[in-house]
C-alpha cells in the first residue's frame, strides 16, 4: 500500500491556473501508475489524467486535455496535476490515486486504483 496526501487545492478566478500535488509514502513509488480523478457534488468520481511508472506515457480525459499536464518526481515521490485555462465545470474535489497496473492497462476506471488520498477542494469562480 502507498500512502497519498494531496495539496495546493484553493479557489481561482475562470482562466486561472493551479498546480496540485501528491506526495506518497510507503511502498516504492515508482512502481505505480498514478492517476488524478475529480468528484463533484452530486456526481460520481471521474478520471481526469494519468502517468506511467517512468513518466514517458500519460493519457488525459477530453475535456482536459490542451489545459491539464500531468507529471511526476519520482525522486521526490511527488505527482502534480498542471491546471490551466480553468473553467468553473473543472470544480471540484481532486483525488490522487495509484495503481499496480500498466498505464496501457488502466482504463480510467476507479476499480483500477487501489491507493487514494483525502481529495484537495478547486473552485473555479466564473
């Protein structure tokens, strides 16, 4: 098991950037696949990014992709999640999460990550 603790969550104007972060702890970081999803209220947990062991692969739900960057410091056992251009329908709560499968073989889903943190709350002011 890893531990997750997310950060750097906050409220910023429409058109703003923020930067999360996740910081692990316990098994080897670099062994998982880590992933980004969002939850808003009322709705269900959704993918938004992830990024392979190595950080060569990531792959981005639609509605993120040319604003959000995913990245990763495995030397610091540290993801991020670049947000730009934000929109109010990217509020939300944001969760770190990690999983033992390949980034080929994670399809998104929440059943395919076993690792989770608290959740870090963005607001996004129109």
């Amino acid at each position: 098991q890893v531990q997750l603790v997310e950060s750097g969550g906050g409220l910023v104007q429409a058109g703003g950037s923020l930067r999360l972060s996740c910081a692990a702890s316990g098994r080897s970081f670099s062994s998982y696949v880590m992933g980004w999803f969002r939850q808003a209220p009322g709705k269900e947990r959704v993918f938004v990014a992830a990024i392979s062991w190595s950080g060569g692969g990531t792959a981005y739900t639609d509605s993120v992709k040319g604003r959000f960057t995913v990245s990763r410091d495995n030397a610091k056992n540290t993801v991020y999640l670049h947000m730009n251009t934000l929109k109010p329908e990217d509020t939300a709560v944001y969760y770190c999460a990690a999983s033992l499968f390949p980034l080929r073989a994670v399809g998104g889903e929440v059943r395919d990550f076993g690792s989770w943190g608290q959740g870090t709350q963005v607001t996004v002011s129109s």
